[in-house]
C-alpha cells in the first residue's frame, strides 16, 4: 500500500494552496517534479492503493524518499515554476518533456507585412517577439483567446488569410472582434501593426497603462454619449484585468531579485527564499533555525541574509520582510559580495506585483514553521526525550505521561472563561479537552484557583462500579490523573494553582507554570525559574500545549461573548431575533454596540425612540 511509505505526509500538512512538489529518492535526486492547483488534493492521489496506481507512478512513488512542495500565487505562477525546475533538475519521470520538442512560446511576428500571433515551440522566426517559454500549451492559448478582445489582431494560418483576401469576407476571428480583419480592409495594415505593437507591449510588462488608457477612453466616449464605443472600451478592460489577475505575479523580464519570507515564533523560525532572475523564479531555497535567543523579527533579516550569502552572490535588489536596524551597513557587506563589486539595495515590497509575490513567499515561510512543528511533534524519538527532560527539570519520579494545561480567557474582565487541554505522550488528545465557565472573579489568580478546584474534584470522586446501582455515572475521560498540570502564568498563578491542589489534599501531581515573557517555569515554592534551553524538545512540547490551551479559551471566549450580547439583547421587551440581527450588522462588533449613543440605535431600521433608550439602558447594565 502507498498509504504505507514510511516517507508519507499527513494530508493536513499538505497546504490546500496553489504550488509545485518535487518528488525525490534517498540521495536527493528530484525524480518528478509537478504543479497542482490544489497540492493536497494533487498529492493524495499517489498514496493511493499501489494496485490502483499507473506502472510509472507505482514506481516512481516506490522509487522516492520524500516529497516537497512550494506553495505560489497562481496556477500561471505554478506553470512557471515547474517549467524553471523541469529545466533545472531534468526529473527521470517527467517524461513528457523528454522529447525532442521545446516548450511553446507566445510569438508575435513583428517582422511580417500583416504581423500574426501564434504559439509555437519554433524560434527563429526573424524579427519576431517572443514571449515564455510556457510549460502548458493550452495555458498559454486561453491567454492569446482573452487578449485578443483587447488587441483584436490577426491569429490566422497564412491560407486562411489569403483566402478572406480573395473572397472578401473575413473568417469567424473577425466577425465576433477579435480580429480588426485587415485582410478585407477594416483597418489599414499600419492600424494593424500599430494592435500588434500594443500586443507586445502588454506582454512586455506595460499593462498598467493599456489599464488607465481604455479607462479614460471609456469615460470618453461615455460622456460623448457614444456608448457604443464606451461598451467597446469597457469589454477591451474586461479582458485585460482578466488576464491581469491570472497573471498578478509575473514579474518584468529586467527584474533580478530574491525575495525573503520568515515566520517565526519564540523557539524556530523557518526562511523561504525565491530567486527570480529575468523576471520568473528559477530557484526556491528554504530552511528552518532554532532560535537561542528570544530575538526579533529585524535581527532575523540580518541573521538569515549574512548565512544566504556568506558564500554566493546576491542581486542588485533583495527583498525582505523588514528592514534591519544597521539596512546600510548590511547593504554594504552584501555589496562587496558581487562581482564585480556594487550596489546592493535593501527593499520591503509595499504594493504591486513585487507584493503580491512577496506575500507568496510568507505563505511559503508560515507553512514551513507548520510542518516544521508538526514534523517535530510527530516524532517519537523526540517526543520520548522532551518527556524524559521534563521529568529531569521538574523532578518529577516519572515522565508526565499525561499533562494538563489551563488558561484564562476574559475581554475586559467580563466574559470569563478557562480551557483545559490534555496532551497524552506528547500529543493532544482533543476528545478529552474541557471548557470552563466562570460567574464571578477577581482577578486571573482567583480564576485559575476556582478552574482547578473544579477539575481536582472529579479526582478525589470514588470509583463507581457495577454492583453499586445507587452511585452516580463516572465520567472516565474526566477522572483520568495527569502526572503534570501546567497553568498559563508566572509564580501568582502558580501559586493560586498549589493553592487549589493543597484544598483538594493532592500531593502527587506536579505543578508547574509558563511565562510567556521569558518561556520559562515557574514551580511552587521556588524563588527562581526553571530554565529550559531555547531549542530543546522539552520547551517546544509545553510551548505548544500552553499555545492549545491558549486557542482553545479564546475560541471559547469569542462563542459565549456572541451569545451573552444575544440573550442581553434577547431580554428586552420587544426586541426579537431579527432585530438582534440588525443591530450587531449595523454596529458591527458588540464593543461598538455598547458603545453606541440611543441617536445613533434609533438610525437602525425598526428601533424606535423607546426600545433605543431600552436598549442602550440595558446594555449600560452589562457594561458595569
């Protein structure tokens, strides 16, 4: 069974996204290289049954070691990239493109008395423009079909042009506009030429200005009242904000650049690098680090781009999130790199297409940390070893085979809930997680003593068996003893935490707290923390279920913050479910409802003076 590679990934660290994967064997060797539109849905196709699979896919997926992939923009991103890697790596199984045959180009004969555009893998052609190369035909013939409602220029065979020359009549291109039919005298051959230099000229990188030309003869016309023209103009648009938009992040052909992304949080950080050279990527780098220190996101740049090109040359322009603090000496150091030595210029991407695939390579860089920390976890080794150093630094008799995890979620003190997650030999285990709802509190201390006092009391329940018929259903998932509790916080919330074990008369279960400051623990009757090293597994593995326990309360906090303003609401005479609605549409969020005057609640379809002042009355109730 392919579902059998020990190699395999889990489908959901398989971005749903756009991209390029590369398949490879044990020696790194890329055997295929392929694009998707959806890469998890493109990849789960080869770990399907080896029996269902083709011969070449069955060996190919035999043959390799390990898959990667490379999210983009756009699936004509995608076509770009898997052609620049097919060049690159020359994959055995590609065999597609193992032929004799180039891969087609988008040409325009500029030298030609009546100049055609075509797709075609011959080049040569004299005086001609070409635009490419592309991986797909078809890809590159949907792009001609659109743009010719923009430049309406003649696509013709050299037959069919001489034909319409001696009939009259133009063929179908020129009755339905995308062709301005020179062939029959509808425009002259210079009109003519003129469409196919535009055409150029658009594929060369000049589009924004077809963009505002059309538009200012759309409005043009349409103020003449020639709405003829100005439907014309409008369709023309149309077209090209079509093609615009599939191709957002092809860069100018002048563009020699590398991009950087970087995602980071207090233990990793993962880098993706796009090298784009004439314009389209031909190489992507990626890496991930552990971090020492607890550094920021400037002092990363200048970290990553010392390692980047400590040994090659950088281009004349390198993007990066954002700027390090010490940019000019930077750009100094890496200037020296190049040869011969120049000016290298420090940029953050702000809008247009650079943006647009800066963007891409954050998507790339966040995907990276995901898998990276999903990898990790899934590591048995690695999960086995964070357990045993847990138990070494707390002092524990035995490994926290099971671990609990409490946080407080509150909005302004109001809306008070608590999240209880449970991670069993380092991993969570969700059908056991818990939410807590707190009435009334003084502060996260008080919070987190009532949330543990709540839970330690199902441990000290007895055991209800099967003879006793009187006693009271045991909930099994909810009486199962963790070996640790960890709580969210430094020696205060520690300390309410002990507080609530010493109550409950517990005395075998270990303590401990996180604080997020320094991401370091906290133990009871301790006057200084423990202190984990930066990238060990033991620190990842209880950053990551304060992290759960984190997302848990705030997703709780955020379901019972919508009902509470609901069922307030809900209470006032003459205010029904329907104008609820319209009130948290209008206001938008309930802060702003609250914060609304009884003016402004009256301006909200069907509230009237009375129910207004009702309204703002009552929710001044839930204010205090």
């Amino acid at each position: 069974m392919a579902s059998d590679l020990p190699w395999r990934p889990r489908a959901g660290d398989i971005p749903q996204q756009p991209g390029v994967y590369r398949f490879r064997d044990a020696t790194s060797r890329v055997l295929y290289v392929g694009k998707a539109r959806n890469l998890r849905a493109r990849l789960s196709n080869y770990f399907a049954p080896l029996a269902t699979l083709h011969d070449r896919t069955r060996r190919m997926v035999q043959t390799a070691a390990s898959v990667e992939w490379t999210v983009v923009g756009s699936d004509f991103e995608a076509l770009q990239l898997e052609y620049t890697w097919i060049k690159e790596f020359d994959p055995p199984f590609n065999v597609q493109y193992k032929d004799d045959k180039s891969y087609p180009y988008l040409t325009i004969t500029l030298g030609d008395p009546v100049p055609r555009v075509l797709v075609t893998r011959r080049r040569g052609i004299p005086n001609a423009r070409y635009f490419g190369p592309y991986s797909r035909a078809w890809a590159v013939r949907d792009t001609v079909d659109v743009l010719l409602k923009a430049f309406p220029m003649r696509s013709c065979s050299d037959a069919t042009y001489k034909r319409a020359q001696q009939t009259g009549r133009p063929c179908l291109l020129g009755d339905i506009g995308k062709c301005a039919a020179p062939c029959v005298g509808r425009v002259t051959l210079e009109e003519h030429k003129s469409i196919a230099l535009d055409f150029a000229s658009f594929m060369s990188g000049n589009d924004r200005g077809f963009v505002t030309a059309l538009t200012k003869k759309m409005r043009e016309s349409s103020d003449r009242q020639d709405y003829e023209s100005a439907a014309r103009y409008r369709d023309q648009l149309a077209a090209i904000e079509s093609v615009l938009e599939k191709n957002s992040v092809v860069l100018s052909e002048d563009v020699d650049a590398d991009l950087f992304g970087i995602a980071h949080d207090e233990l990793a950080a993962a880098v993706q690098q796009f090298i784009v050279r004439g314009g389209r990527i031909r190489g992507v780098r990626g890496w991930v680090v552990d971090k020492e220190l607890d550094i920021g996101l400037s002092e990363l740049v200048e970290s990553v781009l010392q390692n980047a090109y400590d040994d090659s040359e950088p281009p004349r322009t390198v993007y990066v999130p954002v700027l390090p603090d010490d940019a000019p000496e930077l750009e100094q150091w890496l200037g020296e790199r190049r040869t011969p030595s120049g000016r290298v210029e420090l940029r953050v991407a702000q809008r247009g297409e650079k943006a647009a695939l800066a963007q891409t390579v954050a998507t790339n860089a966040t995907n990276a940390l995901v898998l990276y920390k999903s990898r990790r976890s899934a590591d048995f080794v690695a999960r086995s070893e964070a357990l045993s150093h847990i138990q070494d630094a707390l002092r524990m008799d035995a490994a926290p085979l099971r671990m609990e995890c409490f946080d407080v979620s509150h909005l302004s003190g109001t809306g008070i809930v608590a999240s209880m997650v449970v991670f069993e030999d380092g991993l969570p285990r969700k059908d056991q997680y818990r939410k807590f709802s707190i009435p009334e509190s003084t502060d996260d201390t008080d919070s987190i003593y009532q949330v543990l006092s709540r839970r330690l009391a199902y441990l000290g329940r007895p055991e209800s068996t099967e003879d006793d018929e009187t006693a009271a259903p045991k909930r099994r998932k909810f009486a199962y003893r963790p070996q640790l509790l960890i709580v969210d916080g430094g020696a205060p919330q520690v300390a309410a935490a002990q507080r609530a074990l010493d109550d409950a008369g517990i005395t075998d279960i270990q303590l401990c707290g996180i604080a997020k400051r320094l991401e370091e623990l906290w133990v009871p009757g301790d006057d200084f923390p423990v202190i984990l090293p930066r990238n060990s597994d033991a620190l990842f593995l209880i950053q990551r279920i304060r992290d759960e326990a984190h997302r848990f309360a705030i997703s709780y906090q955020r379901t019972t913050r919508k009902k509470g303003i609901q069922s307030v609401l809900a209470e006032i005479p003459g205010l029904g479910e329907s104008r609820v609605k319209l009130l948290l549409k209008q206001f938008g969020s309930v802060s702003k409802l609250k914060q609304a005057s009884v003016e402004e609640i009256v301006a909200v379809k069907g509230i009237g003076p009375s129910l207004a002042a009702a309204i703002h009355e009552r929710l001044g109730e839930s204010r205090r």
